[in-house]
C-alpha cells in the first residue's frame, strides 16, 4: 500500500515539510531527529555494554 513512494511523492512531501516548517528550521529538525535516533539506539544497546570504570569514592560518604 504505501510502498510504492516515488520521486514525485517524496518531493510534495518535503515541500508540504518546507511550508510547515520553513527553510530555517529544517536543519534544526534534522538534528533533533538524528539525536533522537541515536537516543533510541543506545537505549537498544544499554544493557549488552560493561561499565569498565567503577564509581569514585571521593570519601564524603561518611564511612566513620
């Protein structure tokens, strides 16, 4: 159904995005859409990585 996008289809759309948006704001809209991305990968890999650096005793916890 909706896998047949075309060249003509993805142009009205990223006019239609150019109006909405303006000119402007398309780079900041790409940047928070790529951070996001990122965001969502790592959450994906959270678990699979170790923490090689255990946390700093900085000796204020009071262990008198």
């Amino acid at each position: 159904m909706f896998g047949s996008l075309g060249v003509p289809e993805l142009l009205l759309i990223l006019l239609i995005v150019i109006i909405i948006f303006g000119a402007g704001k398309l780079p900041q809209l790409g940047k928070g859409m790529g951070e996001g991305i990122r965001n969502f990968r790592e959450s994906l890999k959270g678990g699979q990585e170790p923490k090689d650096t255990p946390p700093k005793d900085d000796g204020s916890s009071g262990g008198r």
